[in-house]
C-alpha cells in the first residue's frame, strides 16, 4: 500500500480539554506525518456543509451545533495507508467500543463528543482536504 493522505479534526471537546498536542502525540507515534494544521473556528455553513452526508440524521443539528460550539484543529496526515491507518489510531465512532489505545477510548466523552474525526476513504479525503487547505499550505 502506497503513502496516502487523509483529513483530521481534532473536535470542540478535545480543543475544549487542552487535548491538541496528547492527541497530536498519539497520531505520531502511530507512524503518521502531520503535515498541514491550522485551528479554526468553523461557521455553520462549514460545518453543514462538512457533515452534509448526514443532515437527515436525527443527530443532525446537535452534531452542528457540537463542531461550531468551540475551535477545531483541521490538518492533513500523511504514512502509509494514511486513511485506514488513522481510522484504525482513532477507534470506533462510541468510545464505549473503541479499542485500547485509541484516541477515542483515551480521550472522548460520548458517541458524540468524540474528540476526533477521519475521513472515510481515500476519495472522502481529497474532497475534505479541498474544503479547508490550498495545495500550498500542505507541505509533505
Ligand atoms: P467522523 O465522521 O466524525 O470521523 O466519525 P465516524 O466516521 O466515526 O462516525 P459517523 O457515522 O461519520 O458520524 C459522524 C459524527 O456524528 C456524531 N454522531 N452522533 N448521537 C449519535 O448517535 C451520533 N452518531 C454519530 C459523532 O460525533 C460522529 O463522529
Ligand atoms: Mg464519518
């Protein structure tokens, strides 16, 4: 499997926490480069737009309200099988099921207060990657 990249949030939660650099420190060790990171605070625009695949969830409005309610870390990761191998450090989407020594199980609160979020394929990262950084703010 190739190098490959993928898009992260470290969430309102985690940022609330002072979780940016324990959270950055696991991605790390896990193999993975950080390489583009900025902290900002999302607008509902962004964030309906981001979660857009889910607005006829139930949870739908709570999980808008939940990523604009404080500031986020957006970055790009890079390694080997970027996008499984984040999905694999960050743990089942509920803590409750999330894997010794993951992120989720290490640090989030509830399904939905889950401290972080990983895109889901390879094509997802792309299109998650274009809506928060230009090519030249990524540096690998
Ligand atoms: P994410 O997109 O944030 O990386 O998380 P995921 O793939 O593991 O989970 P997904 O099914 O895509 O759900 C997106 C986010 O919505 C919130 N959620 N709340 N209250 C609920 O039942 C519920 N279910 C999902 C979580 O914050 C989840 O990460
Ligand atoms: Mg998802």
């Amino acid at each position: 499997m190739a190098v490959q990249r993928t898009f992260s949030i470290i969430k309102p939660d985690a940022t609330n926490r002072n979780l940016t650099g324990a959270i950055n420190a696991v991605i790390e060790k896990a193999g993975l480069r950080i390489i583009a990171q900025r902290r900002i605070q999302m607008s509902q625009a962004q964030a309906e737009e981001f979660y857009g695949v889910h607005k006829e969830r139930p949870f739908f409005g709570e999980l808008v309200e939940f990523m604009t309610s404080a500031p986020v870390v957006v970055q790009v990761l890079e390694g080997e099988n970027g996008v499984a191998a984040y999905r694999d450090v960050m743990g089942a989407t509920n803590p409750a099921d999330a894997a010794d020594g993951t992120i989720r199980k290490l640090f989030a609160l509830s399904i939905g207060e889950n401290s972080v979020h990983g895109s889901d394929s390879a094509e997802n990262a792309e299109i998650e990657i274009a809506q928060f950084f230009t090519a030249d703010q990524i540096v690998g």
